[in-house]
C-alpha cells in the first residue's frame, strides 16, 4: 500500500472564492486541496452548482471558523422568471408547469415579491442539500422518494426590486436583490412569489454579493485564492487573525493569559455579549471566547503549531 503524501506546508486562512457556474461547493473544495496539496479544506455555506459569487473556504486550522462565519446574513443578486415552475425552482429542472405571465402588472409583481420580506416559515426546494434522516433531500428525490420538507424560520430583510423585463410574451424576467438570513432559499423564494401570482416561478440566475463582513469584490479564483494563500498576501486570501477579527471584535490578550487559555482554561470576562476574538501579543489568533459570568472561555481554541 503506497502512503499517502504529506500535507504541503501552507498557512492556515480563509480564501474568499469567485465560485463560477456549474461547479458544486464540493467541486471547489476538491479544486482547493488539490492547488494547495493539503486535505483539510472545507467551506461555509453551499452554493447550488447553477449560482456564482462568494464561497469561503477554510484552510488547515481556519477550517474551524468556518461554524462560525457561516451563519451570517448572506446578500444575492438573482434573476426571477415567472411562468414556469420546475423540479428544482431552478433553471437546472425538468420543467412542470407554463402558465402565461404576460398580464401580470409591474405593480402586482412587485406585491407579491415584497411579500416574501420580514419572518418567513420557507420550505426548502426538495431537491435541497436539507438531510433527511441523514441522507439528503436531493438524494432521496434522484432515487425517487417524495419529499416533504417542514418550513424553516427565515428573515428576509431586503428585497429590492431593480428591473421587471418582459423578454417574451409569456414570461416575466425580475432582477433583484435579496438580503437575507442564513438558510434562506431564493429559489424558494421566486416559487413562493410565482405560486401566490398564479403563473409559477423559478430562479434562472443567482450571484452570491456577501457572507456576513465578506464581499464578492473580495473573492478570486480559487487557483488565483490559493497562489496569495501560499505567498502570503492577495485577492482571495484572509490569514486567520485577520479573518477572524473581521467577523467577531477583538480582544487583545497578554502573554500568561494566551498560555492560560491555550490550556482551555478561563480568563477574566470580556464584558460584553457574543464571540470575541483573543489575539496575544504577537500578533496570533489564539481562541474565540465568550463570557459564561465573571470569566470568559474558549468557545474554539487555536493552538500554535
């Protein structure tokens, strides 16, 4: 048996990737670790293969931020088409149903899309990475199951409208922006609005623009990504402080304190709600902490390597 290569000596950090079309989440991921001739790289938040834009991905130890940068407001641009409906509220689907939109008034559009703001109970698209007693939705679905998945709480906080576009006699194009919490669907989002106007709706384009504090105009290729990882500095890539105190406020920490808490022990209390970012005085992302009464503890240690 042949032993498998050792891991490339690269610098943890997160890479801020350009996904283009027709790759899954997975795809870049593979695409990652095979640049960097390292094995532990993962990603926060998937993107369906159809949709482009932003995918963080973690390196090496910053792997273990990615639980925590993942679950923030995330913001896309994305084009809804009503009068059709499809097995995947996508363009990627077998389309079900053509029911004739050409009728419908910008002011009736523009209704039903700002009806899919404030709190909403969203059902995922079937054909969804949601897991279902442990295998996912899509999964069940290729084989041939029915799946109905519960309503999830979501918040979409904006939905802005910027063109309606009527391409073809049957059909509405709308281009907006769609601000969001994590787990939001926008393809759920144009069914939704297309079954409430009668016609049907699905995506038929979809650019992630921000995860949390990161922006799209941030991101590169993941080779472009991976090449400033490697150097050091460039498009594409965050080392792990940095990332870090971009994402979560920072708390600088003294010497005794970093051993301490590299032990996991406790130090005193920050003072203040939520995650914080403990750097020591060199400079090096040692924990992220949170307070639990008069001290704070390690939610997520780094340990020097």
């Amino acid at each position: 048996m042949s032993r498998r290569r050792p891991d490339a000596d690269v610098p943890p950090g997160l890479l801020l990737v350009d996904k283009p079309g027709g790759m899954t989440s997975h795809d870049v991921v593979a695409r990652a670790r095979r640049v960097l001739s390292v094995r532990k790289v993962g990603h926060a938040g998937t993107l369906d293969p159809m949709a482009t834009g932003l995918l963080v991905l973690g390196v090496g130890a910053a792997t273990r931020l990615l639980g925590y940068v993942g679950g923030h407001d995330k913001t896309y641009d994305a084009t809804i088409r009503l009068g059709r409906t499809t097995v995947t509220d996508d363009r990627e689907g077998e389309v079900l149903t053509a029911t004739p939109a050409g009728h419908l008034d910008d002011t009736v559009i523009r209704a039903a899309l700002a009806a899919q703001t404030g709190p909403l109970q969203q059902v995922p698209s079937s054909v969804s990475a949601v897991k279902v007693a442990g295998r996912r939705s899509y999964d069940r679905v290729r084989a041939g199951e029915e799946v109905e998945l519960a309503p999830r709480s979501v918040v979409v906080h904006r939905l802005e409208v910027h063109r309606v576009v009527r391409a073809e006699p049957d059909l509405v194009d709308v281009d907006v922006t769609v601000s969001c919490t994590a787990g939001t669907y926008v393809r759920a989002i144009a069914r939704d609005a297309g079954a409430a106007l009668g016609v049907g709706g699905h995506l038929t384009a979809l650019r992630r623009t921000a995860s949390g504090p990161f922006s799209v105009e941030q991101a590169a290729p993941v080779e472009d990504a991976g090449a400033a990882l490697v150097s050091g500095r460039g498009p594409g890539f965050l080392p792990m402080t940095e990332a870090a105190t971009t994402v979560f406020p920072s708390r600088r920490v003294a010497a005794d304190e970093a051993r301490a808490l590299a032990y996991g022990q406790r130090i005193p209390a920050t003072g203040s709600p939520g995650l914080h970012a403990a750097v020591d005085p060199d400079g090096r992302l040692v924990a992220l902490l949170e307070d639990s009464g008069p001290t704070a503890r390690v939610a997520v240690g780094f340990p020097a390597a």
